[in-house]
C-alpha cells in the first residue's frame, strides 16, 4: 500500500510540471538529489523524508503545509502577500458597539474648528446603544446640571423638523461645535434659539442655514 496520500503524490507532480517541465531529472538536480527517489516519491512507494521537504521549501520556496496537506498555496511568497492583504482589507465583522469620537462639543458659544478626526478612537456597548448612532464628549459648564464636562453623551441623527422642545442637542454649524436646548424663534422660520441649561449663561440665536450636522442627546456616561 502506497505510504504517500494520493493528494500529496499530485502536489508532488505539480512542482515537477512548474519547476522543471515535468523532467524528474532535472527537478532532482534542482534539489540536488536523484532522480530515483524523486520517482519513488512520485508513485508512493516511500515517503518523502524531512531532508527533502527542507529543501523543497528553501530551494524552491515551496510552502510545506501545501505540499503535505494542501492548505494554502503553492509559495511561501504568495502566502505572504495573502496575509498582508488580510490585513490591510476591510474588517469582515463590526466592531461591537456604537463608535466615541475624540471630537468635543463646547457647552460655551466659543467659534471652534470642525476638523477634528473622523475615526473614532473606540467603540463601547450600553443600553443607550439601541437609540444612539454614536458617542462624544461635551466640554464647558453652561449645560450644568444636565451636563458636565467630561461626560460622555449618546448621539441620534435628527433632522430640524424632528425638534421637540425641552430636549438637548449636539449641533455642528460652520465653526460651532455646541450642545444646546433648541427652540423656534417667534416669527422668523429661518432661526434657532441655543438655550443654556445653566441660567448664568445665556441665550444664542443662529441660523437654521448653518447648521451642518444635528443630533439629539439620548444618554450619558459621568466621566467620574
């Protein structure tokens, strides 16, 4: 009964077809060995010793795991580069939980840049997860007591036609990053009231037309 499997004795004359065109000679010379045993490998008469696939791998730069079980490929080399591209590709599976941004939002009127990172520097899983679409962090004290700085608070996507009074929302406007209660202004559709929670601060008015980005406050984590 042969001692080499079928499916190796066939791996086994693929490199013989690739690395010497199909000439047990010539591949025996390639592995600096005889032509015989590359024959008596070939019809699975003797198994092919460890000396051999030694020399297969580092002549021939032929992946061992594929020529004795046929996982993988052919070369180390085109193993190699599959593994680079893995990593480089796009993660299969999300991340579980909602992305935290590194991205605050002032409890202040203070003009800020918008240019802040687009990659969140963590993910994180909370029952506020189910109404959110992702986390920041506020800074400032004007929301006090609702908010402190340093909190952690959960983010809905919302439109201005989804405004209900009395809740607080995360607004980008060109150069403003605030969290803010939002009322409509008497008579002028095109404005917005910023209302601070904290009565020491005051009231803002701005432009609907400025505002890029809207998200309604559904939760928070105290930072302490």
């Amino acid at each position: 009964m042969p001692l080499t499997p079928p499916t190796m004795t066939s791996r086994l004359e693929q490199l013989v077809e690739r690395f010497a065109n199909g000439r047990n000679t010539r591949f025996a010379k390639l592995l600096e060995t005889n032509e015989a045993r590359i024959r008596s490998y070939l019809t699975g008469a003797v198994q092919p010793k460890y000396d051999f696939l030694e020399a297969v791998g580092n002549r021939l730069g032929v992946s061992i795991d594929w020529l004795i079980t046929g996982e993988g490929r052919m070369l180390r080399a085109e193993n190699r580069a599959d593994r680079e591209a893995k990593k480089k590709a796009p993660r299969d599976t999300p991340p579980e939980g909602l992305p935290v941004f590194d991205c605050d939002f002032t409890c202040g009127f203070d003009e800020q840049e918008n240019d802040q990172t687009t990659q969140p520097s963590f993910y994180m899983d909370t029952t506020f997860n189910r109404q959110a679409d992702l986390w920041c962090a506020v800074q400032g004290r004007s929301m006090l007591p609702d908010l402190e700085p340093g909190d952690k608070i959960a983010l809905r996507r919302v439109t201005i036609d989804n405004l209900e009074p009395g809740n607080i929302y995360a607004v980008v406007l060109d150069g403003l990053r605030t969290v803010k209660k939002l009322r409509r202004v008497p008579g002028d559709p095109s404005m917005l009231e910023f209302v601070a929670s904290n009565p020491e601060y005051g009231t803002e008015r701005y432009p609907i037309n400025r505002i890029l980005h809207l998200y309604k406050v559904v939760g928070k984590l105290h930072a302490f």
